[in-house]
C-alpha cells in the first residue's frame, strides 16, 4: 500500500478494535507503518496480522499499560536517535 504517509511510522494504542483499529487501518491504507498496541499481546497482534493481510505494515509492539505504558513508549520515542537532516 502506497499513499501519502509513506516512509512514516504511527503507533497506535487500542488498535484491535473500534477507532483505534480503524485508525491503524487508515494509516497503514496510507503507506504508513503501524506500530500496534492494545491491553492485551494476542489482540494487538491479530489487528497486525489483519493489516498485513491486506497489504500493510505493520508490528504488534505487545501490551500497554495505561497511563504508564503510554508514556514509556513516548520516553523511549523520544530519546531515540533521528537521521540528521
């Protein structure tokens, strides 16, 4: 899948349903690569299996823990080194 989101990475928390798995959906229709988060490992992987099934990428990043997984995730993101430019 190609689109205007190409080359970019989302995370998306509650991903394995609702608005969260439409979001995901979208974003990876998009060109996007998803990273997948939900409550539980096993949903966060089904919901990336479906989007690689039709066509997408992404990765079942495994459990959050609300609010302390969701800023964890953002602490790592952050600290992570960026392509100068």
């Amino acid at each position: 899948m190609t689109g205007r989101l190409d080359g970019r990475v989302a995370v998306v928390t509650g991903a394995s349903r609702g608005l969260g798995r439409a979001a995901a959906e979208l974003l990876a229709t998009e060109g996007c690569a998803v990273g997948v988060l939900d409550l539980k490992a096993h949903w966060a992987q089904g919901a990336a299996d479906a989007i690689i099934a039709a066509g997408g990428r992404a990765l079942a990043l495994g459990e959050v823990d609300p609010p302390r997984g969701t800023r964890l995730l953002a602490d790592r993101q952050l600290r992570r080194p960026r392509p100068a430019g």
